[in-house]
C-alpha cells in the first residue's frame, strides 16, 4: 500500500509491502567440464556456427538474385515507357 513518507511533507510517497534485500544468497558452483565435454561443446558450436554461416550465405544469394531479376525488370519496363512515349 502506498503511503506518504512520514516526515517529508507529502512530497516522497512510500510503498509499504515491499521485501528488504538481505545478504543471504546462494550461488550455484560453475560446473566444471572434462577435456572431452569441452571438445564435445566446441565442436557442437562450431557445426552450429558453420550451419548459421551456410543458411545466411544461401539467404543472402537468393536475396542479391532476386534483386538483380527485379532490377532487369524494372530497366525492361523503363525502357519500354521510354521508347514507346
């Protein structure tokens, strides 16, 4: 529930069902990996990253093709209005 803060005049408002923060925390431990789960992950990233690289390379092929096409497009349909007005 807001309330006024007391002292302050009616200036600050404060909010009255809020939880302090204590010092108390837990921290999970890092799990610590063997050589050969490291070398799992590295190469699982890096096939990962090399699939990424391929999809974005074939996207950005299709994406400069169909560019062009409609690029000769638009000149075809420019120079058939140019040369018949």
């Amino acid at each position: 529930m807001w309330r006024r803060a007391p002292g302050t005049g009616g200036t600050f408002w404060s909010f009255e069902g809020y939880v302090s923060m204590t010092e108390e925390y837990s921290v999970r431990p890092p799990k610590t990996l063997t050589t050969e789960e490291r070398k799992a992950r590295d190469a699982a990233r890096r096939a990962d990253a090399e699939q990424a690289m391929r999809e974005h390379e074939a996207a950005q092929k299709a994406f400069y093709e169909n560019r062009e096409r409609l690029k000769a497009l638009r000149l075809a349909r420019e120079q058939a209005v140019q040369g018949g007005g």
